[in-house]
C-alpha cells in the first residue's frame, strides 16, 4: 500500500551518486537548485537502477517535473506518444509518469504487461466530465453519427467510441471517417478548434480541461504589451478567443516541433507550466516567460512514489477485459491513422 514503509533505504548523496546521476544534473542544473539536488539525486540513482532489475520502463508526460522529465524517464512526450510506445514497449513494467486515463491506455494496449501509476489519485478533470452511459446516450440522440473521442478519457467512455484522436492528430481522424458529421467528445474547446479546421459537421459535448481553460486572452495581450516581439504558442483544449490571440496553435509535440523550425527569441507556451521548464533544456538559445498554471493531478507523481512503485509494484492499472477489448479498437484506429 502507498505510504507503508519501503523495502528499500535511500542513500545519502555521495560521490558515487553525484557520478551516477552527472548526466540528469547536466540537464537539470539550470532548473533545479542545487540544495535540491541532493535530495533528488538519490532517488533518481535508486529508480534507474530499479528499472534495470525489473525490467520496466518509466513512461513520462510532458507535464511532469523536470527533476522526473529529465532525471528517469525512458520515453517522455505528449498522449499521442505516450500510446505510441506503451503499444511497442519491451519490458515486462511500465510505470506511467502522468495521469489515470494515460495508464489505462497502457494497460489496453499491453494487456499482458504490468501497468504501474504512481499515485492512483492522478486522475484528469477533462475525462472525469464524461462517462460511458453519457456517450451511449449521445448516440442514441444522433443514430449513426460516429464517434471520435479525445484520448484523455477513461476506458469505458473509449470502449463506448468508434475512434479516438490526440489533439495532434484530432482533423486528420475526423476527416479520415469520411462522413458529414461527428460526435466529438468530450473537450468543447478542442472539439471548436477542430470545428474551424474542417467542413465536417462537429456536434460538441460541454468538457474542459481545468488547466487550460483558466487562460484567457487579456492574459496573452499582457504578455504582449510586456514582451514586445514574444512568440505565443496555445494548446487548443484553451478557450477559442485564447487560441485566436496565439501566433500557432497545436499539441504539446507539434509545439515542440514549431519551435525547433521556427526558434523564436522569446516565446510563451499557453499550456500546463511545467512544460516551459522541460523544454527550455531543448532550446538554450530561446528566452521562455513562464505561465504558471499547473495540473494539480500530473503534480501528484513525485520521485517517493515513482520509487516506491517500482519497489512494490503497486499501484497497478486494471481494466475489464471486455471494456479493453472495445476500447483497444478505438486506440489502434488512432494509431493506424497516425499524426499528420
């Protein structure tokens, strides 16, 4: 159980710690004091060397801290990618780093496979607005409308779906189905994004990320007026009159893709905050002003519990098999498709 005392005892941070962990702290040292380190150090040395005896993989959202972005995981990136490589992963574990609804997508996709989260309370504002029942009454009220549904949902809501999407890859299913219409759940504001992108007819549900849909557009013309010249880039589960104030819009890839092209002076990423501080390691030469709006969920994962999940191999993600069967034809249509 999390919380009971741990099988192992953490070392102090000694030198050949320090050594062990050199290339995390080349990484992390312009981002994490160095009186921090000390206490990080330790638990980074302890959960790589834990990966290797269990055979696990440590899966990691953008979201996450740096001090776990940069310091144990495996493969970091965005939903997309995450359900990408939790589909080809060789290792009997895979601890994911991010919220609920990303390990259930894991478990799904690997159903032999032991699926760890770190804290079983990560959950996620966005898949908690919707369930199966709500879907199975959309497609009652719209009779052979397909349904595409945001990954960041929980299995039954997928299970209950004909194919799910990213918000990097959302116009290309929609338009992949080759019909006049679609249900789009469960993020309004992604969902009215994609509606301006597309002729396809999109009927909406009302589901908003709590994170993203705190930013307004006052909030970007004041970055604006203090920054002359700064760059904004949005993830579109923000409000439309947010997305219309951003000089480009995408998933928390496709903005690391724009700026690795485009390689402004100085930028502002409109999205969770913790994704400023991992990607600025990337782009040395980009000066980043730092929204702080911050996913109380994805801040649950912490290095203790990371470690103490490897130890014990607990929590595990479980789902119902006939619910993960159903779901896993929604999620591999996603992947089929693939992003643009």
């Amino acid at each position: 159980m999390v919380g009971t005392v741990t099988q192992y005892q953490i070392p102090e941070f000694t030198p050949e710690i320090a050594k062990a962990t050199e290339p995390a702290w080349e990484r992390l040292k312009g981002l994490v004091p160095e009186v921090e380190w000390a206490v990080y150090a330790p638990y980074i040395a302890e959960i790589n060397r834990l990966k290797m005896e269990k055979n696990a993989v440590l899966l990691v959202h953008n979201y996450q801290t740096p001090e776990i972005f940069h310091g144990v995981a495996d493969i970091a990136g965005d939903s997309l990618a995450l359900a990408r490589e939790a589909a080809n992963v060789d290792a009997d574990v895979i601890v994911l780093c991010g919220v609920h609804f990303m390990a259930e997508t894991a478990k799904i996709l690997n159903p032999g496979k032991t699926v760890l989260i770190p804290d079983m309370a990560a959950g996620c504002s966005l898949a908690e607005s919707i369930t199966g029942a709500d879907v199975r009454r959309l497609k009652a009220q719209h009779p052979g409308v397909p349904v595409v549904t945001y990954v960041n949902t929980s299995a039954d809501v997928k299970a209950e779906s004909d194919v799910c999407c990213t918000s990097g890859n959302a116009v290309q299913v929609v338009e992949s189905l080759g019909v006049d219409k679609v249900i789009f759940i469960p993020d309004e504001y992604l969902g009215r994004y994609v509606a301006e992108q597309t002729d396809v007819e999109i009927i909406l549900y009302a589901g908003c990320c709590e994170v993203h849909e705190k930013f307004t557009a006052p909030e970007l013309r004041e970055y604006r007026n203090a920054h002359p010249g700064i760059h904004v880039i949005a993830h579109p589960e923000c409000p439309p009159d947010v997305l219309h104030e951003a000089d480009f819009v995408g998933s928390t890839s496709g903005m690391i893709n724009h700026l690795d092209e485009t390689r402004p002076n100085e930028v502002v990423m409109i999205t969770e905050c913790s994704m400023s501080d991992n990607v600025s390691v990337q782009f040395p030469d980009v000066s980043f002003v730092r929204p702080c709006n911050l996913c109380d969920h994805m801040k649950r994962i912490t290095l203790p519990k990371i470690l103490h999940s490897l130890q014990t191999l607990q929590p595990e993600v479980l789902v119902d098999p006939d619910i993960a069967a159903r779901a896993r034809r929604s999620v591999e249509r996603m992947l089929e498709i693939g992003p643009r």
